[in-house]
C-alpha cells in the first residue's frame, strides 16, 4: 500500500506539474513538499483541502489506506469548467437520460 507521501508524489506526476508548480498549488513550501513526500509528517488539513479542491482526490483514498481499489481512479486531474458542468448538469439527470447520454457518448 502506498503512504500518504507517495500518494501525493502520484497525485503530481499524474498531473505532470514540477514541485514548484504543485506546492504553489497546494499552498505549500518546496522543502514541506518535500517531506510529506519522504512521510516526515502527515499533511495540514488546509494541505488535504488543497488537494481536494485543486486536484479532486478521493479524500478516503488519500487519507485510509484499505480503501485503495484497483478497479476505479481515485484521483482525478483538475477539471476544466466545461467537465465540472457537464459532470454536475449529468448528475440531475434521470436513469433513462443518462442511459441515453452514454449511448451518445459511446457512438463516437
């Protein structure tokens, strides 16, 4: 299982951003980056809302070890506005609607 450093290590790579540009991000150092990256410490809870909110992570994946799952993506690069509407707009829909949608989706 990986640690909470080694998640956020993923969480960066994933999102192809250098140290400097990820700890801004987070509102971090680039020294504090790097030792919750080495699991020195575990990450402020402004740190852990940071990365939710910038990066959409999986709060339980990042936080409870036992909750990794191989079958699903537990963290996401950040969402444009359009998928952030598109996602939310989805969301209201009925089972039928959306059923309709995927089959649209999966024409292309």
């Amino acid at each position: 299982m990986k640690t909470i450093g080694e998640k956020i290590k993923s969480i960066r790579k994933t999102n192809k951003l250098n140290q400097i540009q990820f700890s801004q991000i987070i509102g971090v150092s680039q020294g504090t980056l790097s030792e919750l990256k080495q699991d020195k410490y575990k990450p402020s809870l402004e740190t852990i809302i940071a990365l939710k909110l910038n990066f959409n992570v999986n709060l339980e994946w990042l936080l409870i070890e036992e909750y990794i799952s191989s079958n699903s993506t537990l963290f996401c690069t950040q969402l444009d506005n359009l998928e952030s509407t598109l996602i939310s707009e989805f969301r209201k829909l009925n089972v039928g609607d959306k059923h309709e949608i995927q089959e649209i989706i999966n024409l292309s």
